[in-house]
C-alpha cells in the first residue's frame, strides 16, 4: 500500500509524551491518528473536511525519537486505507497502526 507516501514527523519532546506514560514515553493513539489523519486530508487538499474512521488498529507503541511514515491507499469504499509505519533508532521497520478513514465535506457552519 503506498498511492501515497508521507513523512508523519512527530517531535521527540511532544507533549503528549509527557504524561503518557511518565518514565515510560510512548505515543498516544489520539495524537498519532490526529497528525495522520491531518497529513492525509492536507495531501488530498481537503482540510475544511469532516471524516469518520471506518476502523483502526494500533499494533506497536511510538517511542519519542523514532521516525514515522503515513502510507495511504485509496480504498474501493471511496475513502483511504492507511498504515503508519515506524523506523526506530536502530534501522528496524515495523507498523504501528492501520485502518481506514472516509472523508466528506465539512457540514455547512
């Protein structure tokens, strides 16, 4: 899966890294789906659209410092398939979360 392919840079002093867990870092899912779903809906120049998350899995935890990449497939059901995929300090691949998202257009204010 790689129709599209972004960098997901996320900065190792986030401030979500603080409190969760303090001692023992790692991403929050929230955030990690928030900067992915914001890089995706920047990329299809649609950031005034609303979207709904069809399904998500979390496979891996995010340490602070690794370097994270969004790949996205458009997907039969007319929104994305995405996976996000993590390098961590050592070179070693592996996903972290996957799943799809649709996107429509913003509900009129």
């Amino acid at each position: 899966m790689s129709d599209h392919l972004m960098p997901l840079p996320i900065a190792a002093d986030h401030p979500a890294y603080a409190g969760h867990f303090p001692g023992q870092p790692i991403l929050p899912g929230v955030v990690l789906l928030d900067e992915a779903l914001l890089a995706l809906a920047a990329q299809q120049g649609r950031l005034d659209a609303a979207w709904q998350l069809k399904s998500v899995k979390f496979h891996s935890p995010v340490l602070p410092g690794e370097s994270l990449t969004l790949h996205a497939a458009d997907s039969p059901a007319g929104g994305f398939r995405f996976e996000i995929r993590c390098r961590d300090s050592q070179g070693d691949e592996r996903g972290v979360a996957s799943g799809s998202v649709v996107f429509s257009p913003a509900p009129p204010a």
